[in-house]
C-alpha cells in the first residue's frame, strides 16, 4: 500500500447546512485571522487539519460520528464487506453503547477521539479543551485499549488552543471533511465540483426520521465509489 500525503483543509471551507453531528455546521470554523491552521505554535508542533489526503491511490475514506450504534445491522455491513471505517466517538453520546462497538471493533472499525462531551470547542479556554480531549483518550484507553491519534472537533469548529490540546493529548491530526452522506442518501460537497476525488474524507450523517437507514445509505455509497472506479481506505494507514 502507498500511503498518502495529507493536505490541509482550505483556510474557507463551505458550510454544510444539515442537522446531525458534525454536519450541524461544516467545517468553516478555522483560527481566527493571524492565527495557524497547522504547523507550529511558540514552538509547539501542531497537528494538521485535514479534509482530504493527497495520494495517488483510488481510495476515499468512510467516517461516521456517533450514529453507528442505531443500526443493528451496520457491524454486519462492515464485516461483510470487510470495510475499513472510522469512528469518531463521544463518550456521553456512544458510552451507552460501547458494547456495540467494540463489536465493530472486532470487524475492522477504526476507533478515534470524538471529544468527552460534544461541546464545540472553539473559544474555549485551554484547559476546558485539553479536558474534553484529553479525557476521551483517557475513556477509549481504559475502554478498548487503543490510544486515537485521529480527532474530530464538535460540528468541525476549532481554534489554535484546539490544536494545541490535540497536540498535547496525543493527537497527530484533526480530521473534518470534504464530503457529507446526508440522511436522504446524496453526498453534499465543502468545496470544489461535486464529485469525489481519490483522497476525499467523507463524513457520514446520523439516520433522520425520514431520510434512508445507515445501513441503505452505506450500501449505496459502495456502489457510487465502485463505479467510479474508487475503494474504501484505512484512515489512519494514512495519516
């Protein structure tokens, strides 16, 4: 396998208007003006935040918050394809059910830092943010026995003091995204033409009362990237 180079997110990234999660806001929330997105801080190596990978492989990469354990069928899904996903995870939203994922787990899921409390984290002091961040590794470790070095901020808002407790909690990048899965099926875009790119980091929304289950939603994805000639990637095989 050829692993990627990652590429930071851009400086503007278009909002995406959706309800759930992460996609309650899109990730447009970057430092304020004057302040680095990545690179360094009085010294401090920060983590990089990014959207997309730059590889040469046809890989695009699944990513869901908090919304796998709804779905029954999902750990099925993931076996059965024996599919590489990432899983960004909130210990007030998915403690009640770690069972299940440690069951995704078991089929190749990925487990990464989702914060303790889904507090959006931009404009927080410090040490508020090193809490939620560093306390989630604490909870995954003493769960699952992993360390995440992959973190998603809170509705992809974050600021230079999140970066610096990322960087302080074991973090080695911050994962947004360039493409949304919204309840009804259809992939919405951040930024550039509507289609996916080798490399693109797609974000999948929790189910909606009306909109398909995550299962249904997940297969016709598959069947989008395969036609495009694309596979699903292991995240964190490349960052």
């Amino acid at each position: 396998m050829r692993r990627g180079r990652f590429r930071p997110a851009g400086a503007a990234l278009a909002a995406v208007l959706l309800t759930g999660c992460a996609q309650s806001a899109g990730p447009a929330q970057q430092p304020a003006a004057g302040e680095p997105a990545q690179g360094s801080y009085r010294g401090q190596n920060l983590p990089p935040v990014v959207d997309h990978v730059r590889t040469t492989d046809r890989v695009v990469f699944l990513t869901f918050d908090d919304s796998a354990e709804r779905d029954p069928h999902f750990a099925d899904l993931v076996r059965a394809h024996r599919l590489p996903v990432t899983l960004f995870l909130t210990d007030t939203v998915a403690g009640p059910a770690y069972g299940h994922f440690a069951r995704l787990r078991s089929v190749g899921a990925s487990l990464q830092n989702h914060t303790l409390d889904h507090r959006s984290l931009r404009g927080l002091p410090y040490a508020g943010q090193r809490a939620e961040i560093c306390g989630q590794q604490t909870k995954l470790k003493s769960r699952f026995g992993v360390r995440p070095h992959l973190f998603r901020p809170p509705h992809g808002r974050y600021d230079t003091t999140t970066l610096r407790a990322a960087a302080d909690c074991g973090i080695t990048a911050v994962v947004l995204w360039r493409a949304v899965l919204n309840p009804g099926g259809d992939l919405t875009y951040t930024r550039g033409n509507a289609r996916l790119h080798p490399g693109d980091i797609v974000s999948v929304a929790p189910d909606h009362p009306t909109g398909l289950g995550l299962s249904a939603r997940t297969e016709r994805l598959l069947a989008e990237i395969e036609e495009q000639g694309l596979r699903v990637g292991r995240l964190g095989d490349y960052l």
